[in-house]
C-alpha cells in the first residue's frame, strides 16, 4: 500500500482534477453545462473520437476515477501515516471529512435527479419531468379512470429498430429518430417534401434535422418516425415530436389508433416521473423591482394532498423557501406564460446531508487540531539523582 499512500499520487490526481475542471469549463462552449460535465467530471475516463471515423477512444482519466483514486489515497495515507491518538483526533475528524465529501459527490452523481414540475393556474399535477431525458410513451387509454403506460427510454428506440412488448397487440418499428429537429408545415417549405408519416398529425408536416447543439439556453426538439405493425398488416407511421405541444403546458401531443377495442395513444416526450402524492397550483404571485422587469419576488400557493399520509394543506413555495416533502424539494425556478404557469425545480438527492456534516466534521477536526497546539499539555520535570541541599 506504499504507492497507494504516496504524496507523489495525491499532489498528481490534484492536478488532474484541475486540469479538468479547466476542460469542463472550456467544454461548456458547445457541450453545455450538463453535457461537460458528464463528460469530464462524472465520468471514468475521457473519450475522443477518431478524425473521419466514429471510434471513440479513451484520453484521459475522468473526474469519477480520479475521485475515486483520491478517496482510496485517502484512505491508505490516513491508516499508514497517521497514528492512532488524542494528539492526532482532530485529523482523523479531517480525513474523515474529506472522504464525506468524496461520498457525497459519487452520491449525488449516480442518485441525484433534477425534475421540473409544470404547473398553470388551477391545474394539478402528480408527476415529475425530466428537462434533459425523453420517453417514447405507449398508452393505454382504453380505461377512462386511469391510463396504462409504457415508458420506453431514448437509449432504447435510438438504436433499436423494433420495439416490442407483451401486453401490446403491435410492434412499433423505428423509421428515423432526429435527435434535434424543425418542425414545420409543409406547405411552408418550398417544394414541399413528402412526409414520411402516414397517420395522426405528420402527414401535413415534415421534419428537417438540424445540427445537435446540446447548450443549455437552447433546448433541442427531437422528432421520431415510427410505425405500428402487427403481422403482415400496417396501421400507420406517426411523426412524434416535443414540439407538438399539447393544449396543457408541459404536456405533449398524443397520437395512436384504435385496435382490438382499445385505445392506444403514442407520444414523444419528457421522461416522468410519478409522485404518490400531487400538487395544485391555486395561485402564482410575481413582483418586480419598481420600474424594471427584474424579479423581485415570485411565489407559487399549492394545495398539497397526500390521502396515504392524510395530507391536504396549502403551502407556499418562494424563491428562498422550498418545500421539502416526500424525500424531494420543489424550488421555485421560473414562470412563462403571462405569470400563469410556475416552473418548479423538483431535486431528490440522497446524500444531500452529505456535504454538510462533511463542512462540520472538517471545522471540529480543524479547530481540535489547532486548539491542541495553543493549550500544549502541561509537563513536569522530575528532579535528577544525587540533587540535595546544599551543606
């Protein structure tokens, strides 16, 4: 464990970790924030792709390996170098500290999720969104006090061109996925290009591709093909789209068909998330610094109804004031619309206590260590052999 403990391996992650903290930061430019650092930080290793081919190849080790690489240098350092004592208390609270922190960070990379909650005036609401992560949702909507639904992950119809499942009575094939796309009337395009889609809104539309982005500030529309085959028979090819907005914020438009004595209803969409409890927003108040546009207060009133738990209340969510509920808080984080849809941050996070105790476990160590040094135990001298009075 010698190597593993060396302050040659310690100083050199540190500089990695620079180096990429660094790189995420120029990355941002055309990866975005979210897209840099998955990239650089929560990642094992770094990958470039080969000029003219699309081989990937490893570069560089990524933040989550250098994190991890740290915590076991940590670790070893602690157990191999420092001993055991009240003299050394405080920078054992120190070290145990830090490797809180590193805890908290793998934590919060692997099981944070960052939803948002689209709520209009009025409305209610017992799911979740991912502003980042799409669905494929096949519905079941043959049942008029509940909907049957199937999630299919963008991991999934990106690259495999049949999607099957035992309940349905098809198959769905993949005829194109646009990852980022405009989408248009077709008369408004000049020499009007026939649509691909053959059934529910696409064939009075066409999409065009565009080139991904992927910044922040510019949030991309996919658009994807697909047909509904069972056996040797078609039902149609549908042109799905987050673009297609639906009569209620936040809502996509759903297409499908009728088969069998069931209704089927197909959309592209922002991955859910379903809470055992819902919200309703009676009222959003918004105020602004006199003569500008800049917020100066906005809050949203909810009525919060849990019937497991018997909860029916209103509550007041502000721009410093979530509320914490259900191991989740829901932040206030924005509003369109003519103040009357609230935008709410929606954020579940474990090991959100970790850094926290880690902040306090580091301030004790330190303030043990140091105070140790200002008050030094107190010592006494023996008197030497053969000392006496003198005669």
């Amino acid at each position: 464990m010698g190597p593993l403990a060396s302050l040659e391996l310690t100083i050199g992650s540190l500089a990695a970790l620079m180096l990429l903290v660094a790189l995420c930061t120029l990355g941002q430019v055309k990866l975005g924030l979210y897209g840099s650092v998955d990239t650089y930080i929560r990642s094992l290793l770094v990958w470039a792709e080969v000029p003219g081919t699309s081989l990937r190849v490893p570069v560089f080790p990524g933040g989550a390996l250098v994190g991890v690489i740290l915590l076991l240098n940590l670790t070893a350092a602690q157990f191999m170098r420092l001993e055991w004592s009240r003299r050394k208390a405080g920078l054992w609270l120190v070290h145990l500290g830090l490797a809180l922190l590193f805890a908290g960070e793998f934590s919060t990379g692997f099981f944070q999720r960052d939803d948002r909650m689209v709520l209009s005036e009025g409305a209610t609401r017992s799911w979740v969104e991912s502003p980042r992560d799409l669905e494929l949702a096949v519905i079941d909507a043959t049942d008029k006090g509940f909907d049957t639904v199937y999630s299919v992950p963008e991991r999934v119809y990106s690259k495999k061109r049949s999607i099957e499942q035992e309940a349905w009575p098809f198959s769905l094939l993949v005829k194109r996925y646009l990852p980022s796309a405009r989408i248009e009337m077709r008369q408004s395009v000049e020499g009007g290009p026939a649509s691909m889609a053959t059934a529910g809104l696409g064939p009075s539309l066409v999409a065009l591709e565009l080139r991904r982005s992927r910044k922040d500030d510019a949030p991309e529309e996919p658009a994807l093909f697909v047909e509904a085959v069972s056996g040797d028979r078609s039902y149609g090819t549908w042109l799905l789209s987050t673009a297609l907005g639906g009569p209620d914020p936040g809502l996509g438009a759903e297409q499908g068909l009728t088969l069998d004595g069931r209704q089927w209803r197909f959309a592209l969409r922002h991955r859910r998330r379903y809470l055992p409890f819902s919200l309703t927003l009676k009222r959003f108040t918004h105020e602004s610094h006199p003569g500008t546009d800049i917020p100066r207060v906005f809050s949203s009133l909810v009525r919060l109804s849990d019937p497991a738990r018997h909860e029916d209340r209103d509550v007041l969510i502000s721009m410093n004031r979530p509320l914490r509920y259900g191991g989740q808080a829901f932040y206030q984080a924005g509003f369109e619309n003519n103040d009357t849809v609230s935008i709410l941050q929606v954020v579940k996070n474990p090991g959100w206590l970790l850094p926290y105790l880690s902040c306090v476990l580091v301030g004790l160590g330190l303030l043990i260590h140091f105070a140790g040094h200002f008050w030094p135990a107190k010592t006494t001298q023996a008197p030497s052999k053969g000392a006496g009075a003198r005669s």
